[in-house]
C-alpha cells in the first residue's frame, strides 16, 4: 500500500555521517513548549518540532510534523499525556504525527531526512505515517525511481531512519495507526499498544522498508483485515507480541506488485517473526502468520509491466529466509 501519494526520482540526500547518535537536539524553548500544547488554529496547522519536548502529561492538541534533516534527534515525551484530540477521525493526509522527509528541489532533486527521532510515554490519537520519498503527494517519485534498478537503496537513503517509539497507546480513529513508508529503516515499536479502529491494517511495513522491530506490544484493535502487513519490507523483528484477532489475520508477509504503477523490487524476506501469542483467530481459517500471502492475483499487478526486475518481471512475493518460531495460538 503506498496510495495516492509523492514528482522525479533522482537522488536521495546523502546518509549523515558519523554514528547514529546524534548530538542531543536542545530541549525545547518555555515558548514552543507553549505553542505546541495550544490549542489547533482554525486551519489545523501542525507544529514543525524540530526540538525535544518534555511535557508531563500536558496534552497535545494540534497536530506534530518532524520534517527534514532540521528535525534530526527531535521527540516528545507525553510522560503520560495524549498527542492528538480523542475521538477526532485522522486521515492519510492528517496524520497525528507525522515522520517525513522533505524533497529539495532543484537540477538533481534530493531528499532531506529526519534521523534519530523519538516519541515516547504518549496515548497516541489517530495516526503515526513515516514518509521519506512520496510524501507530500509525490506519487511519481516513487514511481519514478522504481524503474531503475537501484531503487531500493535510493528509496532508503531517501527515507527517515532511526526512528524510536516507546510505551505508545495508538488509539486509532481510521486510518491505519502506524505506517511505516517505503524506504523508512530502523523503526522501534516497543512496550505499547494498539485499540481503537482502523479502516485497514494496524501496522503496515510498506515497500522497500527493512530492519525495523516490533516488540512486546498489544494489539486490541478492530481491523477489517490483518493486524499487521509486511508488503516488501525486509529484515524485521516482530516478537514477543500479544494479538487478539476478532477473527481477522495476523501478519501477513507478501508483495503488492503494480499498485499506482510503483514496482516493488525488494522482497518479504529474511524477517524474525517469534513469541508471539495470538487470541481469537477464525475458527474455520486461523490465519495468524502467513508467509506469502497473495503471489499477485491483484488487479493492478500488470500497472507496473515493462521493466526488466522486481513486480514488473514476476508478480511472486518470493518470500524467502524468514523465521517463523515459538509462536503460540490460544483458543
């Protein structure tokens, strides 16, 4: 699923150098403090943090956009408190929170990423999205990009990174509560828990995502479909999590070849998906986890025909080296 969003691939911001610890961001001013936790102006403007935040359990309101490689190191922490105004309906367009890149342009358009970005101790209500190459709009950057064969670098290289989530309640209101977009890397989910409803997935791992982690999370929330979707995203960890289903799906790994005409070229593989504990899986077909999942059969597979690799040559997901132990399903 990328959906109707992001113009021209050409190049992905340069990765920062050095480690990933970055110098701590300074803590943000009494005045943006107080801009932030002010009440949404009447255009619903969001808040560009660029600053670390420590509120203890005053709310958030307005909606927070971390955007740019400005905003590298920047967070909130609720220490209780809520992001987001309860019960309000999010969209893809109106995340919560949103984790994005910001595309430059110019004679070799680039990407400017947020790195080492942190939310933590917050009820989240509506919607995390964590967009690097396609956000904004920009469908045709990935479209762009994916009929060159280094796409899933560029993708990545262009994509947030590092990305920490800590004891998080999403309390969804519509659209999927965590999106984790294509190319976004090294995503930590931890300690936390899903309710509410969304109109799709809970989490959603989108193309050529890798090696991000979710651990040890709740997921008590009414979806249509799977709880969460590995769609050409690599090198996860999905452990120790506990899923009440409601008789839907629980992870399934697969490829969504052709969708908005963007080939998918890395594949669902070598994912870590263990000690996971599942509750009211469908009696009939208790599908909790299941690898390779739909092997094309959609029809919009054939919108990404005419390129020499991934979707465009073979709609298979190939869903290769992942583990799958130790999970349980209780009746």
């Amino acid at each position: 699923m990328i959906g109707a969003f992001a113009a021209l691939l050409l190049q992905a911001a340069p990765a920062l150098p050095g480690s990933w610890d970055l110098p701590a961001t300074r803590a943000c001013s009494a005045d943006e403090v107080r801009e932030l936790t002010a009440a949404p102006d009447a255009a619903d403007m969001p808040f560009r943090l660029t600053c670390r935040a420590t509120l203890n359990g005053r709310p958030i309101l307005r909606r927070v956009l971390i955007e740019g490689a400005e905003a590298s190191g920047a967070g909130v922490d609720c220490g209780g408190g809520g992001i987001g105004r309860p019960g309000a309906r999010t969209t893809t367009r109106t995340p919560t929170v949103a984790v994005w890149s910001r595309r430059l342009d110019g004679a070799e358009p680039r990407w400017s990423r947020p790195t080492d970005v942190f939310i933590r101790n917050c009820t989240v209500h509506g919607a995390i999205r964590i967009w690097g190459m396609g956000a904004g709009g920009r469908i045709d950057d990935l479209r762009t990009s994916s009929r060159t064969p280094g796409h899933t670098a560029a993708a990545q290289g262009a994509a947030p990174s590092h990305i920490a989530l800590t004891n998080l309640t999403f309390a969804a209101t519509g659209s999927i509560p965590l999106y984790v977009g294509p190319g976004v890397t090294a995503v930590t989910v931890e300690g936390g828990r899903f309710s509410g409803r969304s109109d799709s997935t809970a989490v959603y791992l989108d193309a050529e995502s890798a090696d991000n982690s979710l651990r040890n999370l709740t997921f008590a929330i009414r979806t249509p479909r799977e709880i969460i979707a590995v769609d050409g995203s690599a090198r996860n960890t999905i452990t120790g999590n506990r899923f009440a289903l409601g008789g839907q799906g629980g992870i399934f790994l697969y490829r969504n070849c052709g969708e908005d005409g963007v080939i998918r070229h890395q594949t669902p593989s070598d994912n870590i998906i263990t000690d996971n504990v599942f509750s009211g899986a469908s009696a009939f077909r208790p599908r909790t986890v299941v690898v390779g999942a739909r092997e094309g059969g959609r029809r919009y597979c054939a919108d990404d025909r005419g390129w020499p690799f991934g979707s465009s040559l073979d709609d298979g997901d190939h869903a290769t080296g992942n583990m799958v132990a130790r999970n349980r399903t209780q009746r």
